[in-house]
C-alpha cells in the first residue's frame, strides 16, 4: 500500500519517546513534522538539500544516548546518496534514516525523480552495508517503524511508499537560529 | 596513486591536531587527502574523536551541524577542490549560525603540475569570503598553529564559518611514488 503523507508522519511521532530527535528533510517532510504538532526537538530543514542524513548523524554520534530519526523525501535522499554510504561505515546504533518516496520532487512541481524509474532506495541501503532496512508495505509494518525510532540497535534506514498527494503547507519556525537553538536547548535537556 | 611521504622534520600537523585537542573537537569529517595524511592518522589513532570518512566534503558540513546540535565540537579536513563541493551548504551554517572549522590543504599553486587543480585552486580564498567564512592564508610552518587556534576562537567564539588555508609552499610539491 501506499501512505498518506500526513497520516504516516502521525503515525510515526504518535507515542514519541522523550530521547527521539527528528530531523526532517526540507520540504514536505518539515511541513509534515510541523503538522504532526511542534516540538522543541524537530531541527526543521528550510534547505540544505542532501544534507539531512549528514545532519543526522553527527547528532547521533555525539549523543549515543538519545535517538535520532531523519525523516525525509525521495528527492533530498537522492541528492546525498553519498551519505548513505558514509552511514554504512559508521552505523551508529541510534540513527534511523527514513525515506518518504513518492517519486516525486513536490516543492518544485511534482517532477519525476529517479526513483520512478527504477532506483531502488532500499538496495542503495543495503548496498551500503546498512544493516537493518525496512520496506514499509502495511499498516502494522509502519506502526513497527514508529516503535524501532525509539528501540532498534542498529542503523535502520526505512522506505515508506506515500501518495503523490500534496496536503496545504504548515510552516514551522523559519529562522534557523532560534530552530538550532532549541534544538540544542532540548538535547541538553534529556541528555 | 602515491603515499604520502612523511618527513619526521615536519611538524605543523601535530602542532593542528595538538590545537584540535585543546579545542575539544570530537568529530572529524575528511575525505582522504595527502596533505591531511598525517593529521587524519592522528585523529583516527585518538579514542577520543571520532574520524569520519566522507563520500565528498559537504557531507562534512552537514555531520559538523549535527555534531553542534549534539553539544560536540568537530572539524573539516579537505583539499581545495573539497571547498567547491561545500559552497550550497555552507547555507546551513550561515543561516543557522552554527560554528564550523575548516582546514584546507591548497591545490593548484605553488609548483602544481596538475593544470585540473588550478580553477579551484585559484578561488577558494574569495569564494569562502563570499560564503561568509573568515578565511585565514599561512605559508609557512610556524603560522600554522596560531592560525588554527585564531580559527578555533572565531568559529566557536564568534558561531560562523572559519578556515586555514594550508599553502602547497608549506605541503611542498606532489611527490608521486609507485
């Protein structure tokens, strides 16, 4: 099946352990993040496109005690596919790398990305030596997804296949600053 | 291709790695470098920074913002060249403020043989400039550590964007061994 976008967000952030950090990918899935209700520790991505796995993982080797979850689109994923590959060398224990893949580049117009013809996200992962990878295809599997965010003990990457809808915009905190800022304030804080 | 060859006579990359340490950088992103060779050695011979290889070097951007989101201080080692992969997400550190050390070995000038090292080589300085980062040139050794320790209070000191540009005068030319 495919995934509303919304509804999968929601389902993945439902029941959010205090330790887990999001960093969702520019776009849609900071919007997504946004509406699943703000939170203090949600490092939303305005852009630094292809940046946010990287991002990711420096917070999750600095912090092995807290949980880090990167929640982002098929496009932005593309865009650093490299660091995949550097994630598969490192493997920290709490990082989850997510992919919402529709196919699609929605902030620009729905365009076709790559991954519609034929790119495969999910062997990319395991090619790159990712040990446990997830293709969401149920409800229950999704509802999985959301516990291993808080649980797993290994780098865990997941494709979750959404529709290629495109829900109105809900805009977080734009100013990076005061975004970093209580980001860090909030690590501080479980850590 | 070619190992680096060490000089034991050379000490600027212990005297960087020893400002690294009192600096209390625990992360290291790096794409293999010849120049970097013995400072990289260093880093990943400490248990107390975590050397992280990278595909290219904007990776290393992004893990640096992660790091100070995390509370840790890191560091980025590169080659000229590196710094044109870098330029879009050097966005990151400037629109959010997050310090970000950089330390770059120079290509395409003193002695280089290599016509392809020359475009880039040849706009680091006023490209980072552009991008916001204080950018500090040294050519000889005893410049270097001062340098880097200036580098290390503008970027966690002053939360931005700072670089040493390593002059090929001080690496010396490629030494090609096979």
């Amino acid at each position: 099946m495919t995934f509303e976008r919304r509804a999968a967000m929601a389902t993945l952030l439902a029941n959010r352990p205090k330790d887990l950090f999001v960093v969702p990918g520019l776009g849609s899935c900071t919007w997504d993040a946004f509406a699943a209700g703000d939170d203090d520790r949600n490092f939303y991505l305005w852009g630094a496109m292809g940046g946010a796995a990287m991002i990711g993982l420096g917070l999750a080797l600095a912090k092995p005690k807290i949980r880090v979850a990167v929640i982002t689109g098929d496009g932005e994923m593309l865009m650093g596919l490299g660091s995949l590959a550097t994630i598969g060398v490192q493997r920290p224990h709490n990082l989850a790398i997510v992919v919402f893949d529709n196919g699609l580049y929605g902030e620009t117009g729905m365009q076709a990305s790559h991954t519609q013809s034929g790119v495969d996200l999910i062997d990319v992962a395991r090619g790159c030596g990712i040990e446990r990878v997830l293709n969401v295809e149920t409800e229950a599997q999704l509802r999985e997804l959301a516990g291993l965010l808080g649980t797993s003990d290994r780098t865990l990457f997941a494709r979750v296949p959404i529709m290629p809808d495109d829900p109105p915009r809900a805009l977080p905190e734009k100013d990076g600053v005061i975004i970093k800022d209580r980001v860090r304030r909030a690590v501080e804080k479980v850590s | 291709m070619s190992a680096p060859v060490q000089d034991t006579a050379v000490t600027w990359p212990d005297e960087l790695f020893d400002v690294l340490k009192r600096a209390d950088i625990r992360q290291v992103g790096y794409v293999p470098d010849a120049g970097h060779s013995r400072l990289i050695a260093r880093c990943k011979a400490d248990p107390e920074i975590r050397d992280v290889v990278l595909t290219t070097e904007e990776e290393g951007i992004a893990l640096a913002a992660g790091a100070w989101l995390g509370g840790q201080r890191s560091a980025l080692l590169m080659q000229s060249s590196g710094v044109g992969n870098c330029i879009n997400m050097l966005s990151l550190i400037r629109a959010c403020r997050f310090p970000m050390l950089m330390l770059v070995t120079m290509r395409g000038e003193w002695e280089e043989f290599n016509p392809w090292q020359v475009p880039m080589g040849s706009i680091v300085e006023p490209a980072l400039k552009l991008c916001d980062t204080s950018v500090t040139k040294v050519e000889t050794p005893d410049q270097v550590a001062p340098a880097a320790q200036n580098a290390v209070q503008l970027a966690f000191g002053g939360d931005r964007a700072a670089a040493v540009l390593l002059s090929q005068k001080l690496i010396g030319r490629k030494v090609w061994v096979k």
